[in-house]
C-alpha cells in the first residue's frame, strides 16, 4: 500500500442550521484535472516598507539624502541647502546641516549631505523607527566622506547614552573618498532597538556625507548577495513554499509619472550607479532591491520569477502607444534577456557581470499590472504590442494580460488578433465576500485562458489579518486550488508590512516585523499549510449534510467549503475543508478508490475568537499544533470551532 497523507483545513462562526451528519466522499480513484506546478507562489511591491525598513537589510535611512524636511515630520520636498529629514545633528549648536543637490560623488548620486561644524558634535540617523542590535554580531558599512580629522562610527542608544559598537579612522581629502568600515557587539548586550547609527566628527571644520550604508553580517548567505535579505523574513517566506515570485509589483512597477516607474536598467550593478526612485506609497526607494536582487530572491526560495514589465502605462493616467512604444519594448526584451540569456548575450554577459552568471528560468511575463484602470483604451494596443515582439523572440513564453479577453476584443481594431494566454485577476474582499466567491472558477470555460490570481486578499485585521481573515482565504484557497487546472498561479498581497506607526499604507497584510524580530499573521500560517500540503491532481468530491450558517443580511452561507489534491506519484491524498461554525463540528470523512489505514498527524490552527490576531507582542498567539488521529476509509473527525485542521496519514 501506498503511504497516503490526508489534509483537512477547516475554518469555524454560528451555524444556522446543524444537521444529523455531515459527510465527505472523495473520490481518488477518479482524479484527472491537473493541478499546476506553479500554484503557490509570493507577490510583492515596495509598499508599507517592504524593501526598505523591511527585507532589504540596509539599516540606515536614506542614504541617498532624498527625504527633506527636517526631523520626523513631514513628507515637503525641498531643494538646494533643504534640512535632511533623517540625518541630524546629535547637538544642533554644534554647527548645521543640509542637503546639497550638486555636486556629489557621481551623476546618479548628485545630492549629498553639507556638514559645518564650531566643534566635535555627531550625525545620527534612526533607521526605519530604530536599528536592530544584538549580541555578537559583525556590522559592516562604508561611507563616501570629505574633510580632515578624526571620525568614529557606531551603534548607540537612542539618547546617545550608551555607545554599544564603533569604530574610529582618519579622513583626509577635500575629494570624494569611500571609507570602510566593521565593528562588532559583545556577547553579553540585550538586543534592542531604541538605537542610532551615529557618525561623531571629532574637530571643528567643513565635511560631506554621501551613501553611507551599513549591514548586519550573517551567518546564513543567500545566492550571491550575501548578507542582502534579512534572515529572519526569509525564513518565514521559504516555510511558504513558494514556487514563484511576481515582481516587481504591483503599482511600484507602474509608478506616478513615466520618471517613477521601475526602470530595471537603473537598478542594476553597484549600489552608488542606482539613482533610486519615489514609490508610489509615497517614500523613496533607493533600489538596493533592484532587478538581480528580485531573482536571487526567488532563486533563493526554491522559486522562479513571474516577472513584470513596465507597458508605457502610469498611474497618473498618461500613457505612450504605438511608434512611443517602442523603446519600452526594447527594454522589456532586454530585461528578458537579463534573466534568461546565456553569458554569449550582451544583457547574459551584464547578469554575468553582476555576479550571477547562470541563467534564471522563466516561464511567465506579465504586460503591466492591473490596466483595467486604464480608461483610455490603449491596453489593447500596448499588450499587443508586447505579446507579438517577445513571442517573435521567446515563443516558449506565456504572456500575462492584465485585462481579460472581452475587454481587449473590445478595444481592439482587429479582434482576431487579440491573444492572451494568461489573465491576471486581483481580488480584495472580506471574509464574507470571500464564502460567497468560494464556487467562482468553478463555472470558468476550461477551453478559454488560464487565470493568474496574481493579487488577493481577505481584507480584515490591522496591521496583519486576524484569524477570520484565515478563514476567508482558506474558503478562496480550497475555491482556486479546486480549480488549479485553469488557476496557473497564485500569490496573495501585500506581502509585508512594517508595523511601526507610519511603515503601513495598505492594511490587512500577510507577514509583519519591526527593525528586531518579525512574525507570521494567521493568513500566512493558513498559507503554509495548505502550501506544504498539495498534490498534482484534483480529487472529485461528494458533500451531503451540510450545515449553513448566517450571514449579514443576505443567505445563509454552506458551513464548509472543501477540496482534494492527490499526488500520483506517491499515493499521498490531501483533503482541506473550511468550516466556519462557531462550534466545532463533527464530519464524517469517506474515501474511494484507495486504501486508509493507520494513525495520522493532525495540525491544527484555531482561536477562540475570530478577531484574535499574531502582532509584535505576541507572534505565537495563533500558531499550528500538531496531534493524531486514527483514520481508515470510513471515519469520522471533531473538527474545532474556528481552525484550520491539516490531517497527514
């Protein structure tokens, strides 16, 4: 007999009506709709400091002097001699600072920090609502510096009471020079982060700051960006199991205005050629997470990229079609060539030179993100565009439209031209809304596109989702695996949020940190779960006896919401079911055309209330636990009252 593994996740609210016996028939013997091999997968953008303050491991804000302003408040740009918003004077008699637009060490890095002093007095940024230091840990940085004397560069609290890390050196030109520099923690320090970075200038006199950086050195690597991620969120996204990555967003690869999209040639090679760019969430990105850093990122997690490309198309509503478009083409199938072409190819041979000679694997290409926003009636012509110059150069390729097929016919001159191998649909609901859609793709033409929900979300919690949000992605999660033969790919958003007031402008997101420690929302445990636990067919399935339950003002919703995979190459079955009853419910559990039997492993995520959530605080509140139950081909489960239940034998 073949080793089976059965997966149940089930999510409990009050059930209106309770029947004697609720049964679950599958179905293995009659398995035949398969189940793509790039189902689940991780979206991101740079929004609620995903990248900055967030998985890219820079501690220092802004380091490019692009945040004007003058001490926390305030988001009011300003020009030559502007106040820096994070870089200030630890003592403001000492002397003044100010950010200079000309001037600094290249072209792509022009603005840079102005440093007049009348005695010793320290520069210090706060990090991204402070700076995490731990025991026994080697920081690395560099700074581009002018001026003459001696500087000491550090970690300290807060109020500059208490120096924990630093390093002393000389500078001694009136020319731009790049200074290194590493320093460690004791063993004995308690982490914390009610920190600063500081840079004390030890005589009186004129000085320049520009890129200064620093990161923590890690034990652990990733790809070729050593010490690029922070450890700790990649963790959580490798326990996802993500077989891809769509990037890089989002309305961060559309941007405001044409000067703010994601232009991938400007975020490659080294740090100081990058000239950063505004996110639309409405602070700066500097591109230390650029086009190589995305795909390491993916490679990293077992992953391949969906990548997505800029299609002439910015939020601000302008637009270019036709001849315009041209140039946008042209850098598409270069940034194609970047990931996929051989070291014999001028953008290979760039990829190669950027440290990552080996090609990357890609199958998907995305044209834009979410244009069915545009109003204008230019996608058609623009995707058009796209889709025939990569086909012409990458035939193998499937091309992902961001509107479906009606709505490009009916835009188009020519509608037999139109082609889409792809749609990409994004989906922001409640809980509820989330049980009513659970049938969607059911009803979808299995001869008509595939479907990319490239974003989705249950929208409930703050600043992650609470475990009624986990119920409601369980329902649409058991709703688009299901239908896995048609639903090519997945991946909810937003991914990341940084949770100190201020690091979010989207709510309702899947992983959550500070600048110290980071945790898992409900939603991303339900993820996993159903992540780790899928096969490479559909199991039909029976239902009888279920109950429903209430719902707003509207009809009663079914109790339980429910799918099969199996995985035909190793006998493994895997049953997920959502219950959202307030009480826990018993459910019969019957299956077909394969033999069960012996002990099997339970997980089980539950709350006791709905709006229990994970936070800072408290980051196991809601967390899996593991059990046993005895099953066979006939038998029967308690499933508890809000819980999702993975049931491995």
């Amino acid at each position: 007999m073949k080793r089976l593994i059965l997966t149940i996740a089930v999510a409990c609210i009050g059930a209106l009506q309770v029947d004697a016996q609720t049964k679950l028939t599958l179905q293995a013997d009659k398995a035949e709709r398969e189940v793509s091999p790039t189902f689940y997968g991780l979206m991101t953008e740079e929004i609620n400091f995903s990248y900055e303050g967030g998985l890219y491991s820079q501690l220092l804000r802004d380091p490019t002097m692009q945040e004007l302003g003058g001490g926390q408040g305030g988001q009011r740009r300003g020009g030559q001699g502007s106040r820096p918003r994070y870089w200030t004077l630890s003592d403001s008699t000492a002397g003044n600072v100010r950010v200079v637009g000309t001037g600094g060490i290249n072209f792509n890095l022009k603005k840079y920090l102005s440093i007049e002093l009348n005695r010793q007095a320290s520069i210090v940024n706060p990090g991204f609502w402070g700076i995490a230091v731990r025991p026994s840990t080697t920081y690395q940085g560099d700074a581009w510096l002018k001026g003459n004397g001696r500087v000491t560069v550090g970690l300290q609290s807060a109020d500059g009471s208490v120096t924990y890390t630093s390093q002393d050196f000389n500078i001694n030109s009136n020319d731009w020079k790049n200074y290194k520099f590493t320093f460690d923690t004791a063993s004995d320090m308690q982490p914390n982060i009610n920190t600063r970075f500081f840079i004390t200038f030890h005589d009186a006199g004129s000085y320049a700051l520009s890129y200064p950086t620093l990161f923590p050195k890690s034990a652990k690597t990733y790809s070729v960006k050593s010490d690029w991620f922070r450890t700790d969120i990649m963790d959580l996204l490798r326990a996802m199991k993500p077989t891809f990555l769509r990037f890089p967003g989002g309305n961060y690869l559309e941007g405001n205005r044409f000067s703010e999209r994601f232009d991938w040639k400007r975020t490659i090679g080294p740090l100081t050629s990058r000239p950063g760019h505004r996110s639309p969430w409405g602070y700066w990105s500097t591109d230390g997470m650029g086009l190589l850093e995305f795909l390491c990122w993916a490679e990293e997690c077992g992953a391949e990229p969906i990548l997505g490309v800029f299609a002439g198309y910015v939020l601000g509503g302008d637009y270019v079609e036709g001849e315009a478009l041209e140039p946008f083409i042209k850098d598409a199938l270069d940034e194609i060539e970047y990931v996929t072409g051989g070291t014999d190819t001028k953008w290979g041979a760039r990829r190669a030179q950027d440290g990552h000679p080996a090609p990357f694997k890609l199958t998907y290409v995305e044209i834009g993100n979410e244009d069915f926003f545009d109003r204008s009636g230019s996608y058609s012509h623009r995707f058009m565009q796209f889709y025939d110059a990569i086909k012409a150069r990458y035939p193998h390729l499937q091309i992902i439209s961001t509107q479906d097929e009606r709505a490009l016919r009916g835009n188009a001159e020519n509608p037999q031209a139109v082609k889409v191998d792809v749609i990409d649909e994004h989906y922001y609901r409640n809980a509820e809304a989330m049980f009513r859609a659970a049938n969607q793709y059911d009803s979808y033409d299995r001869n008509g596109p595939k479907i990319f929900c490239g974003e989705w979300a249950t929208r409930e919690g703050d600043p992650t989702t609470n475990m009624n949000a986990a119920l409601g992605d369980a329902a649409w999660m058991t709703c688009m695996e299901r239908n896995s033969d048609i639903v090519v790919a997945h991946c909810y958003a937003p991914l990341f949020v940084n949770v100190n007031e201020g690091g979010m402008q989207w709510k309702s997101d899947l992983i959550g940190y500070n600048a110290l420690t980071s945790f898992g929302s409900p939603s991303y445990h339900a993820q996993c779960m159903f992540a780790q636990n899928l096969g490479n067919k559909v199991v039909p399935m029976q239902a009888t006896g279920v109950p429903t339950v209430a719902m707003g003002r509207g009809e009663p919703v079914p109790q339980l919401y429910y799918n099969t995979t199996i995985d035909t190459a190793t006998g493994r079955l895997y049953l997920k079911v959502v219950n959202i009853g307030a009480s826990a419910q018993e459910v019969n559990i019957v299956v077909e055309g394969v033999k069960v039997k012996g002990k099997a492993t339970v997980t089980t995520l539950k709350s006791a209330r709905p709006e229990d959530t994970n936070s800072i605080d408290n980051p196991r509140n809601i967390v899996p636990a593991t059990g046993s139950v005895k099953a066979s081909n006939n038998f029967k489960m308690q499933l508890p009252a809000y819980s999702i239940t993975v049931v491995a034998m």
